[in-house]
C-alpha cells in the first residue's frame, strides 16, 4: 500500500477519467465521507469535471434524503447510534436513484426527496438522466448498506483530524464514524480512498 499526495484538481482529475472510464449505460457513483470531509464540495467538483468530458453528470447530496424528523429524531436529537442507523432513507434513496439508473431502470431520478430543515417533502422534479449519465451521490455512512454502487470513493480521516474538524454541533456524531469505521471498514469497501485528514491536501491510497 502506498499513500500518494496529490493537488485537490489533480484528485478531482483522477476521479473523474476513473468514472469516465467505466462501460454502462448509467454510472452511479458514491462519495462517501464525515461531513469534516467535505463529501459535497468533492462531489461538485468531479461533476464539474465530468460536465467538462462531455458526460451528463447529476449530484445528489445524500441530506436530500434523510427521513422525516419524527422517525430520525425518534431516539432524541443527539444520539450517535440513531444517526448511524435511522437518518438516511435507505429505501428511498435506492428507490428513487439508484434502482432507477441500474439494470431495468427508467432513467429518471429524484435528486432529493426531504427537506431536514422544513421536515416537508421537496417536491423536485424527476430529472431524465441520458445514456451514458453518472449520478454522484455524497454524503456519510454510503458504504455497506446494500446501496448499489458502480463506483466508490471514501474519503478517510483519523479519529483526530475528525475530531478537531467536526463543527461543535455536530460533535454528538463523532462515535458514529467510530462505528462506521469499525463495524463497515469503509477503506476495504471503497474503489479509492483517499485520505483527507486536511482537505487541502489529499492523499490517494494505492493498493
């Protein structure tokens, strides 16, 4: 194993020719990280870069589909085990996304479906994803739910880099990613890790 630095435009490059590389007729792609991460910006940027190839490139933020206050908040509004297990809408993000851009699906995608700050639907429209189209999912605890993936990227970081760079708010989720890292092994299941203990500079992890 080899740990190889690398410049954020040079990741976000690598990435996306990886993703444009793979031969289906839709790409679903997850980049799955701590929010500390930066899963979202990462995520733009390699649709950005896709966009750039001449590929159709859709981001969904996995916040779009987290389940409605009364079930997600249902072991109160700060506890780490009900994060990890009951705020992402599992069935309605494969439903939704995923199942409708694999094998037998309509090529029509809910880019979100829940609204956590007004805890109303969004109401977006379906959004036709042309042949060919890649659909970058972002956000937490993606990996090792049964969630079909074409691609993986997680972006790693030490229990202190997390911790140090973890918003105050947020700090009841630290033993979450704990789990995560101990229970799902995040870095065997991804096709790319990239470590990320400061997002300004990135470390892809070669096997």
């Amino acid at each position: 194993m080899r740990v190889r630095p690398v410049t954020p435009d040079a990741l976000v490059d690598e990435l996306a020719s990886a993703v444009a590389a793979i031969d289906r007729p839709w790409v679903r792609v997850a980049v799955d990280g701590a929010p500390s991460t930066g899963p979202d910006s990462v995520a733009g940027a390699l649709v950005e870069a896709l966009r750039v190839l001449g590929r159709f490139a859709l981001p969904v933020p996995a916040e779009g589909f987290w389940k409605a206050a009364s079930l997600r908040l249902e072991r109160g509004r700060t506890n780490p085990d009900g994060f990890y297990e009951d705020w992402l809408d599992l069935g309605g993000l494969s439903r939704e996304v995923l199942s409708r851009v694999g094998p037998g699906g309509d090529g029509r995608v809910l880019p979100s479906l829940w609204d956590a700050g007004t805890d109303r639907a969004t109401r977006a429209p379906y959004v036709p994803v042309p042949p060919g189209g890649v659909i970058v999912v972002s956000g937490a605890l993606l990996l090792g739910a049964g969630l079909e993936f074409d691609f993986t990227v997680h972006l790693a970081q030490t229990a202190a880099a997390r911790a140090r760079r973890t918003e105050p708010a947020w700090a009841w989720t630290l033993p979450a990613f704990e789990r995560y890292t101990a229970e799902v092994m995040p870095e065997l299941l991804a096709d790319v890790v990239v470590r990320v203990d400061d997002p300004r500079h990135p470390a892809v992890v070669d096997p």
